[in-house]
C-alpha cells in the first residue's frame, strides 16, 4: 500500500507535464489561426495596385510596378510598349487590352526580358467586330525579372486605345471535389475564365448530356452576321422537345441593341443581352455626338416557349438589327425532353404569332413603335459542329 501511494504523485505530476504541453499547443494553434484571418481576404496579388493606361488619359500616372508607356508609329509597323517590374509573390499578370480591330492585319503580343523574347500572342485579332478586347494571362515563369510588354501591330498607328494590368489569384471555390475551377479573380472582384487567357485562343465547346436536358453546340463560330444576310442554323431533333434555351457569345452590338431570334419561323420575345458593369474597359465614349460602343463578347440568351421546338428538323434563324452587323460565336441549344404539363401546353408560344410565309422575306418586326417588313436573301444555312451523340444530332459539315 505504502509503495503504491509514492507512485501516484509522480503519474500526476506526469499528467500535469502533458496538460500544460497540450494548452501551449493549442494556444499555438489558435495564434495560428487568427494570424491567418487577417491575410486571407488579402491574398498576395490583392495588395498590389493595378495598373491603367488608356489613350484618351496618357499622361495620367500609374503604380510603380508598372510604366512608363511609350508608342512608336511606323510606316507599315506601330509599337505600344510598357515597361514591368514584377513585384514579390506568385500572382500571375492578367494583360487586358481594348483595340481597334482593322478589316486585315494583325497585332502580336510579346514580352521582352533580360536577354529573350517571348511571343505571348500571335495575333490579337479575331475578326469579331471593329473595337474589340482581349485578356491574356502571363505565368510568372515567363515574366523572369524586369521587362518590356509590347503590342506590335500592322500599319501607322497604334491600334491599343485601352490596357488594364492586375496581379490575380486563382479563385478557390468551395465545392465537393479537388479540381480547381480554372477561374482568376482581380483586384477589383473581376472574375477571368483561364481557359480564354491564353495566347492560342478558347477551346472548341463540347455538347454536354444533363439526363433529360441536352445542350447541344449548334455552331462554334466565329460567324458574321449583318442586318440584311440573315444566318439560319439546322438542329435536327431526335425525342419530342418541351422548351429550350439559345445561348451564344456576339462581338459588335452597341449597348442596347439586341439580335432578331426566330425558331421554326416564330419571333422570340425573351431575348437578353448580357450588360457588363460600367467599369468594364470595354465600354469606348466615341466624339461629341456619337453614341456608346462595347468591344469584346458579350453573352446573349433567349427562352424558346413551349411548343416552338419540334420532332426533327428545326430551323434557328439569327439576324443583326437593320444597319448593323455583329460576329457570334458557341451558338449553342439547351432542350428539356419528355411530356409537357397541360399549363404549358396549352400557353401560347408568342402573344401574336406571325406567320411566315417563304424563306425569302421576315416576318413583320415591331421594335420601338415601329414596323419593318423586309425583304431579305435566302438564309445561310449552317448545319452544325456537333461532337456530342444522340438526343439532339446535328448534321455534320
């Protein structure tokens, strides 16, 4: 008994040594924790400024990170430069540059570091629309040390009227699974899809089976569209189609201004165009007088009502507003399958359908009051790009 009684200090004692261990660990781990509150709303990227250069505003200042700018007209060759000195950390240059887009030509991208040359960008163009804007993302592998990031393009002047420069992080959603969602998030609170910020271009669109949705690639462009050379896409349907969703990327339409959609010859009414914050670089304040443009693509959507879609072949027609034109771009078709519940079948498709009476003339518009009736050209048929199976099989060029 005497011995056992000795023995119980020393197990307490022992107990009291790992207790306290343990509360400095924790206590450790709690610093730890609310140190990391205070950086993560701020990642790396975040606390450096971006950097603004437009042509209407050169001479005003930019961060030290970035300038100064120069350009360099030429007979057959024109430079826009800009001088970088990468700051600490891992963020990767997002490089968003508004132009003027000419009828030929190109406009190159290049990044030019101590000692090499890097072609970030063969050709800017895109053949989308006279202002257009692109964002490339440049690897800090790339960017080694301090260096120039110049735009060379074809004729007297330069075409560049507007860049933005921002340090981004990769943008960490919170979801089920590992991948990382390929998106890149400004200073600003800007989100930039990856997979269109490389210097090669976007990747092909795929059709995508969702169970009884099918989302269909009815083309993926570019296509040119104008006021008077309407373009007619041919979606043969296979099941009976209940409703469905036209989507699609268009370059060239002003603020405001909205494509003609018809499917099967019924005018869509719920037609959207996407309008992207006013602090979008994209947005150009022509002269005194003139109206405001947006360069780049802008997304548009419309609802196609029940009883428009049909069993077989289906008729898509697009067209620019009188006097205008546009370029569109993953033309794509969302159908839902099986029976449609009696509400829906038996509302009206449009208000006042109007018929339409031959493939060579539109039926009667009424935009704003007024009435067009116009004649126009046989439709160009496009017949698709599908790569998907099944449900909604689009013919093959």
């Amino acid at each position: 008994m005497s011995g056992g009684n000795r023995e119980i200090p020393a197990k307490v004692g022992c107990v009291k040594k790992w207790s306290n261990r343990l509360a400095r660990i924790g206590w450790l781990f709690f610093l730890l924790w609310a140190s990391s509150l205070g950086t993560a709303e701020a990642p790396p990227g975040h606390a450096v400024p971006p950097a603004v250069w437009d042509v209407k505003r050169a001479g005003d200042s930019l961060p030290s990170w970035a300038g100064p700018v120069s350009t360099q007209r030429g007979v057959q060759m024109s430079t826009w430069r800009v001088q970088i000195r990468p700051p600490g950390g891992d963020s990767k240059l997002a490089f968003t540059v508004v132009f003027r887009e000419p009828a030929d030509g190109f406009a190159r991208v290049i990044w030019q570091g101590p000692g090499r040359a890097v072609t970030l960008c063969g050709n800017l163009f895109e053949k989308a629309a006279s202002l257009h804007q692109r964002t490339l993302l440049i690897e800090r592998s790339s960017l080694v040390g301090a260096g120039q990031l110049i735009v060379e393009s074809t004729g007297e002047e330069s075409v560049v009227e507007r860049v933005e420069l921002s340090w981004v992080e990769p943008l960490v959603l919170a979801a089920g699974w590992a991948a990382p969602s390929g998106l890149y998030l400004t200073p600003g609170g800007k989100v930039l899809p990856g997979d269109e910020m490389h210097g090669g271009g976007r990747h092909r669109p795929m059709d995508e089976d969702k169970g009884r949705v099918m989302d269909a690639v009815l083309d993926e462009g570019p296509i040119k569209i104008d006021g008077h050379s309407p373009v007619r896409f041919i979606a043969p349907i296979a099941g009976s189609p209940a409703y469905g969703r036209l989507e699609a990327q268009v370059a060239g339409l002003a603020p405001g201004e909205e494509p003609w959609l018809w499917v099967n010859g019924q005018a869509l009414a719920a037609v959207a165009v996407e309008l992207p914050g006013l602090d979008d670089p994209g947005f150009r304040q022509g002269a005194l007088g003139q109206s405001l443009r947006y360069g780049g693509w802008l997304t548009v959507l419309a609802y196609v009502p029940v009883g428009l879609l049909r069993q077989g072949e289906n008729q898509v027609d697009w067209q620019a507003v009188v006097g205008g034109g546009m370029t569109v771009r993953n033309v794509r078709l969302q159908v839902v399958f099986g029976e449609a519940s009696q509400e829906l079948a038996k509302s009206p498709a449009v208000s006042k359908p109007q018929h339409v009476t031959s493939q060579v003339s539109l039926p009667v518009l009424e935009r704003g009051g007024e009435r067009f009736v116009e004649k126009r050209a046989q439709p160009q048929l496009r017949t698709g790009l599908s790569t998907g199976r099944g449900v909604v099989g689009l013919r093959q060029e």
